[in-house]
C-alpha cells in the first residue's frame, strides 16, 4: 500500500541501517526535493546529519536568506553555509555548452561538499567519520538522466549524471523513487511548512543553465532582476498555484534592435518560459493572462538595463523541455 506514512517509516528504517553510527551530509538547494530529503534524513538520524549549503552564485533573489532563516526555523536543522561564488564563476568560465555548465556545476557541488566534509570532521574529530551525501533526487531525475531502463540521456541532472566519477560519498536518496507530488506529501506528513512544500521547482544548477551562453557575474546580475520582477507579478496575481513553474532565460548570445527613451538599443532577449504540469515529464505552456504578461515585459524592459525586448515561450514539453538547457 502507497501511503506517505509508509513511505516514510520504511524510508527510515532503510536510512537508519544504511548509515549505522556515521555522520552525513546534505546539500539543501532552497528546494522541495532536498528540503524533503532533508527533513526525512534528519528524522532518521538526528544529529548526524548536517546540511550544507552552497552558495554558487546561481540562486535567485532572496533565495539564501530563505534557506538560512525559513528552514532552519522550521526543522532546526544544523547547517553550514559555504560562500563558492568565486569558484563557481571561475569553473564555468568561457563555457557555453548546456552538458558541459551541467557536470562543471555537478562536478563543484561536490568537491564543495568534500570541503565542507573535511570542515565537519575537523571541528569534531573523534566524532564517526562522515560518508554519506544525501541527494533530493527524485525519479524523473533518474529517468531523464538516463538511469532508467530503456531511456535516452536527455540531460544530466546536476544530482544524477553530473556527479564525478571518483565521488567519495556513498549517496543516500530517499526520494529517489517519488513523483514530485509525493515528494510534497511526504513534506508535509513531515511537518514542513506550506511554503517550503509548495514552493515551484527550481533546477539545481540554478541560473547556471538559464544563460543561454557563457556564465558571467553580469548575465546573473541581469537574470536575477528579470526572474525577481517575474515572480513578483506571478504571485501579486494569485498564479503561483496555477504554474508548475516558469523559468526566466537569458539569451546573453542574442541581441535585437528597440527604441526605449530617446534612442536606439542594441540588447538581450528576455525568455518567460510558464508551463503547467503534473510531474515534469510532461508539460503545456500556460494560457496566462496577457495582462500580466504585458506588465512584466513592461517592468523587466523598464528596470533592467540591456533587455529591450521579452517573449513568451509557447512550446509544450516535448518536444521543448521545461529549461532551455
Ligand atoms: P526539463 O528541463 O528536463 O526539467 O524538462 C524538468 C524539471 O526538472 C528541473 N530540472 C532540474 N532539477 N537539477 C534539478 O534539481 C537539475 O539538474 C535539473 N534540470 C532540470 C526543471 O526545473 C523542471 O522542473
């Protein structure tokens, strides 16, 4: 019988085996997935878990303080915060190819986490050794990287096929067999506060693959604006709920002419992506209401210096995936 309480005790009872008397670490993203995996981890094993988060630069606006503040609040949590910005920006310099930003973002995810690991031993020595990573993955993480049976590689997800190859940690994934909306009941069985449990998906590596191009602290600067600006009028109309999600895409290698004040531009693209969804296998492109996409192209053309120009994306998935890359 699938219910959430089964799949939480069973899941415990597995985690609790699988880690005996050593420590773990989890990296929370801000998102659904490895907040759940979190919570779910930390029932299992108390305080041997720590959470790691890494700040790679990638996030949105507000997103850090979200998850130093809302989640630890809610499950008291310990937590390490690693500031990798640099080194993340240095990584994927000059890089453009969607596959190669994924396991580049993969690949540093974990070597931060190895940092963070050395981190945790050292400040308790005698403590059992810390071997384990736990990852929100979810099944259609799996699926799509090409870790089901039978299915082609559509891209690495940064938790799945994005992991180095000489990874140290033994991975815990408790979700790994979960649809996203069990994933949200299995939250909130756990306790987990409706804004963490609803909150729309949010890829791991970030705005690292919504620059359609090389990666700059600029492009992110720019991107973080347009996608805050979008969010904001998403939710000041009441369409968070209605929206699987709806990526904001830079296209930084593209640029078109517009008139804006008194003369002539020559800037970037901005791409509104809103998809509706069941579990991301599959997805249409939400019939929104114009008004609220013309006060967004308004706004995003207005406040942010180099777009002069918005358009929507009306591709269904597939043939389009949810992200542009
Ligand atoms: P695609 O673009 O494959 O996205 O249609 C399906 C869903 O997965 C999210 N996504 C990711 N989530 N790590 C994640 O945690 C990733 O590497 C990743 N890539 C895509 C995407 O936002 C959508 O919800």
């Amino acid at each position: 019988d699938w219910t959430t309480g089964n799949v939480i005790e069973e899941q415990i009872e597995a985690i609790r085996a699988q880690v005996g008397e050593k420590r773990a670490i989890c990296g929370l993203s801000g998102g659904v997935d490895s907040a759940v995996a979190a919570a779910l981890v930390q029932k299992a094993i108390g305080s041997q878990l720590t959470c790691v988060y890494v700040d790679h630069g990638l996030m949105r606006k507000g997103e850090t303080e979200q998850v130093e503040k809302d989640f630890v609040a809610a499950t008291g949590v310990q937590l390490k915060v690693v500031d990798a910005q640099e080194r993340f920006l240095k990584a994927l310099a000059g890089v453009s190819d969607p596959e190669e930003k994924r396991k580049i973002i993969g690949r540093e995810f974990i070597r931060v986490f190895e940092q963070a690991q050395a981190e945790i031993v050292a400040e308790a020595p005698d403590d059992h050794p810390v071997e384990f990573l736990v990852q929100g993955t979810l099944y259609p993480d799996v699926v799509e990287s090409g870790g089901g049976t039978g299915t082609a590689n559509i891209k690495s997800h940064h938790n799945v096929g994005g992991l180095p190859e000489d990874l140290e940690f033994q991975l815990i994934e408790p979700l790994r067999k979960l649809f996203k909306d069990e994933v949200r009941m299995v939250g909130a069985e756990l306790g987990l506060p409706e804004e963490i449990v609803q909150r729309q998906p949010f890829p791991g590596p970030g705005l690292g693959i919504r620059i359609v191009g090389e990666v700059t602290k600029e492009r992110l600067d720019l991107l973080r604006e347009a996608d805050a600006i979008a969010r904001e009028e998403l939710t000041a109309a009441g369409l968070d709920r209605d929206i699987w999600q709806c990526p904001v895409v830079l296209l930084a290698d593209v640029r078109s002419v517009g008139v804006q004040g008194d003369g002539r531009t020559y800037g970037h693209p901005i791409v509104l992506r809103p998809v509706s969804s069941e579990d991301a296998m599959t997805a249409d492109w939400t019939r929104m209401p114009y008004d609220v996409l013309a006060k967004i192209s308004t706004r995003i053309t207005n406040e942010v210096k180099d777009v002069n120009r918005v358009v929507l994306d009306v591709t269904s998935k597939p043939p389009g995936t949810i992200e542009w890359e």
